[in-house]
C-alpha cells in the first residue's frame, strides 16, 4: 500500500544508524532508538512538531492520519505536528526502530 507519509527504500538496507543519524541531524531532527517485542503497540499519539521514523530491524505498522501501512528497513515515516499517528510492532520478533523529533 502507498502511503503519502512513506519514503519507500530511503536508506540503503542493512541500515547504518550512524548514517540515518548525520541525516537527520542535518534535516533539524533528534535520533532515538526504539527497541519492541512483538505486538508491542504505541497508540494514539499527537506531537506539537514533526518527526521522522525508520526501522533498523524488524517491521512496523504504521497509521498517520488515518491512513495505515507496513514498513521494513530503509523506510522513512514522516509524521506532521499535531498528526493522530499509532505505531504497532508487526515482526514476528523482537523490532527495533528509531524516530526524531524536530
């Protein structure tokens, strides 16, 4: 599914977090890793600024603004400020992701 939220393939796979990292920083982001078991869910959220999500390992299912998808590594997410946005471990093991805020 195409979401207009997703940069399909955004940084090369596998992932350097050090890279997405410089990239980020360079674009006004914050970088942090996220780390979930499976179905671990993240609901209903709203920030009062943008931010950015990619996964280094895993798979996610992500919604932002109602519109829903499944992305893997390499994927970018941008999530606009005061965006409705939910966030759900889909992998069959453990995923770890990383998000920014500008």
């Amino acid at each position: 599914m195409a979401m207009k939220y997703v940069t399909r393939g955004r940084f090369a796979v596998p992932l350097d977090r050090d890279e997405v990292t410089r990239d980020w920083r360079a674009r006004g982001y914050s970088c942090g890793l996220f780390t979930d078991p499976p179905g671990r869910e993240w609901t209903d959220f709203v920030h009062g600024c943008n931010e950015l999500v990619t996964v280094l390992e895993g798979g996610l299912e992500v919604t932002v603004g109602g519109e829903s998808g499944t992305i893997g590594p390499g994927d970018e997410v941008f999530i606009p400020r005061d965006t409705l946005h939910s966030v759900r471990n889909v992998h069959r093991a453990t995923t770890r992701w990383l998000y920014g805020y500008d």
